[in-house]
C-alpha cells in the first residue's frame, strides 16, 4: 500500500498543543505550522476528526488536480505522450518530497520546543506570527536539505526562533546553510565553554591556528589576531570598597582583588594584569555566532559557577562574588573563596 502522506501531517496537528508552548509563542507556533504544511488550523481546540476528513477532501482534490493535468499535457503533446507523462510525474514526485521536508521541519522544531519550552517572558512577548521573510527563507534552505539537516539544524533554528523573533537574519540563516560539518562541529565543541558572547579560554585551552581561521572565515569567531582577546574588570563602586567587576548578560562576577598579578603559571591561560588592569582571557564570538550558539546546549550557568571557583583559586585570599541580574537589579547569587582560605574560617 502507497503511503499515506497524511499521516506525519495528522500526528503533528496533534502534537502542537504541548501546555509549556502558550499564549505568543503558542500563536508564532500555529501560524508557522500552517505557513509551512499549507494546512489551515482555525482553531487549537479543532477536533481532530474534522481535521483529518478536512485533509481527507484536500487530498481527494490533489488527485483530481493531477488527472487533470496529465489529461491537459498529453493533450496538448500527443506527440510525445510519454515525455508529458514523464512530466506530470516528476513534477508530482517534487511536490510530495517538498510536503515531506516541510512535515520534518515542523516535526523537528515542535520537539525542539518540548525539550525547551519558551520562558514564561518568551511565551508572552513577540508578535504571533513570524517574519515572512525568515519563513521563506527557512523554507527553501529546508527544501534543499537532508532529513538529518533539517533535524539537526533547520527544526533548531525554527523552534529558536518562535521562542525569540528575529533572533536569526539573512546572515546567521546564510552562515548556516554554508557552513561545513567540521566547522560546525568545532563551533559546538568550543560553545560548551560559552558564557555570553564570550569562550573562556582557560577551559577551551589555545585554540589551533587553524581551527581560529576556519571560525573566523565562517563568520563565528571574532578574529583574535597575535594578541588575542581579553575583557578587562571595570571597576565599581560597593559598600565595601572597590570592587572588579565583568558582566555577562543577565549574570556577572565581581571581586575586591587588589593584590600583586597573578604569576602562577597554572593560571597563564586564565587572567593577566594589563597597565594595571585585570585582564579575563576569551574568545569572542561575532553577533552572528552568539546568535547560533543560542540553538545549543547553553552550559552557562555551569561555566560560571566553575570559572568563580577558578578566580577563587586565582586571586585567593580575595573572595569571587556570582551575580544574577533580577528586575533589573544584580543580587549576589554565589560567594567562592580559595578552599584554603574557606578552611582557616572554619
């Protein structure tokens, strides 16, 4: 029996109700789905058996549409009626692999979305439709993709996007579609020490020449150059006196170091003092990067918790203070100390 095309289709209808996708995003989510399968979902609460006997006409129309066709064509080239067979046939052959790839482009993103449920701020702001222009786009880059693609990066980027609009422009889709595998899988590799925009470099270590150029060149990867990159600690005002601090979004670090610069070599990869100013060793991802690296596994708050332990370790006897920004306002989330230092107060 001829599979039935219909059946992918149905299961996702079901499926894009999920509770953790609601209000905007549950909206963005609905009119992408029917952007993308060409079906018309009037209603969340729409009975599925009225969907499917709605589908059921639809495809019963495509049949009679196709005889049509093939009637016309081999009319109109009697001459060579197996050519416009031919024809007719390669032409609905393009149809039915381009609902297919659509279908695994909504599939992928609704499970991306079940892994990741927009926040409740996601779910509520945004408007609920997504850019055409974005749709289009994602839309042919799709068509011309792999199953596995799709999966893997297309489905990722649609559901980021529902979740955030107009996170991802012409460019960061462009990027994408011409990366190659082993950058792709570098640029993963090196966004598990992510925080930010930033790839702390004491936990990648020195990145081959190489592997730089080929993020630089894919347009990921800021450029380091002979020098590399540092982000300095500005200093701010605190109720206990100075205080080094570098933010990192919605989080930050702070410190009242004060001492000489670090010289232990076991740190070379990590701080430096510059002019007098403390020096935190990175990469830097370009926009474009920072903006992909949002469809990966984001260990922040992993990475943050263990590079205070390394600054603890580092600047000891000084303490190093996590930060989380909360309406507006950094509260202290974490305090690391040297773990000598934490026995002495005990």
């Amino acid at each position: 029996m001829e599979k039935d095309h219909l059946d992918k289709e149905l299961t996702i209808s079901a499926e894009i109700t999920p509770s953790g996708i609601k209000a905007a995003a549950k909206l963005r989510t609905l009119a992408a789905v029917d952007r993308l399968l060409g079906s018309a979902f009037d209603r969340i609460s729409a009975p599925i058996e009225a969907k499917t006997a709605e589908l059921r006409a639809e495809a019963a129309n495509r049949v009679q549409l196709t005889k049509i066709i093939t009637s016309t064509l081999i009319e109109k080239i009697k001459s060579d009626p197996d050519f416009a067979a031919a024809v007719v046939e390669k032409h609905l052959h393009s149809v039915f692999r381009r609902h297919e790839k659509m279908a695994t482009l909504v599939e992928a993103s609704l499970d991306d979305l079940k892994r990741l449920p927009p926040t409740a701020e996601e779910a509520l702001e945004g408007g609920e439709s997504l850019s055409s222009a974005f749709l289009d786009r994602i839309e042919r880059y799709a068509e011309d993709s792999t199953e596995d693609q799709i999966r893997e990066k297309w489905g990722r980027i649609l559901a980021q996007e529902i979740r955030k609009p107009g996170t991802f422009a012409a460019k960061e889709l462009r990027i994408l579609d011409e990366i190659d595998g082993k950058t792709a899988s570098l640029f993963e590799r090196i966004c598990q020490y992510r925080i930010d925009k930033f790839i702390i470099k004491d936990f990648s270590g020195d990145l081959p020449l190489s592997e730089i150029e080929d993020l630089a060149s894919a347009g990921l990867l800021s450029n380091p150059g002979p020098t590399g990159h540092s982000v300095r600690f500005t200093e701010q005002p605190s109720e206990t006196g100075r205080l080094l601090f570098i933010p990192f979004g919605n989080s930050a670090i702070g410190t009242p170091y004060a001492g000489p610069p670090p010289s232990n070599l076991a740190y070379k990869n990590l701080i430096n003092m510059n002019d007098q100013n403390l020096m935190l060793h990175v990469y830097i991802l370009t926009s474009s990067g920072h903006r992909i690296s949002s469809i990966l596994e984001d260990k922040s708050d992993n990475n943050l918790e263990r590079l205070c332990e390394r600054l603890a370790g580092c600047l000891a006897p000084s303490e190093v203070i996590r930060y989380k920004a909360v309406d507006g306002r950094y509260q202290i989330a974490s305090i690391h100390k040297n773990s000598a230092e934490s026995e002495k107060d005990n």
